[in-house]
C-alpha cells in the first residue's frame, strides 16, 4: 500500500496503471486513506497509464474528501497523467473545484 502520513496529511501515492485492471485493489487504498480522517494528498507521478476507471477513482476521492470537510489535493503528475486531463478537458486543480455526484458508476462511483 502507497500511503504515508507525514504532516497531518495522508500521501497516496499513486501507481504507475491507474485503471480498470487497479481499481478494485486502488479503492480498497482509497478506502484506507480517508479512514485517518486527514487531508489526502495524491501524488501522480509514477502514473503511466489512466483510463476513466482511474479518473473515477480520484473523483470519488475528491467527493469523499468533499463529504468529510477534509482538503483534497493532486500534484507530482506525470506525463501520462497531465495528457489524459488535458485531453478530458480537465487539469489537476480543475478536479479540486468539481462537484462529482453520487451516480458516477454504481454506488460509489468506482467501476469494478
């Protein structure tokens, strides 16, 4: 698991595929990170390979956070990374402004 506390915030760091084939096992880390209850960091960096499952996973992240009052942030992106929201019309601090709902795919919002 890629999760450091350090600061009075969690890091998850993030691997390098970031997709449908990760995201049961990256949700359960997820899941993980938010039950410290602090600001989650993501760091982006070794990211490779991003699909939409992995784009619904940092939304989800994003809702979470937003449910909890806790600070939700992205940064370290990788190449990969920056193309896949460039190409979706997003940033990595346009997510910080988005308001995901709750029906993005199934109950959480994560496709398994």
């Amino acid at each position: 698991m890629a999760l450091h506390c350090a600061s009075g915030q969690v890091t998850w760091t993030l691997p390098a595929e970031l997709n449908i084939y990760r995201a049961g096992e990256l949700k359960t880390e997820l899941q993980a990170a938010l039950a410290y209850g602090l600001p989650l960091h993501c760091a982006l960096g070794a990211v490779e390979d991003l699909d939409s499952a992995g784009l619904q996973l940092l939304l989800v992240a994003k809702r979470e956070c937003t449910r909890a009052d806790l600070p939700f942030t992205i940064a370290s992106n990788s190449p990969v990374s920056e193309e896949a929201l460039r190409v979706l019309g997003l940033q990595a601090d346009t997510l910080h402004s988005l308001h995901p709902t709750d029906d993005l795919s199934g109950d959480d919002g994560v496709a398994q």
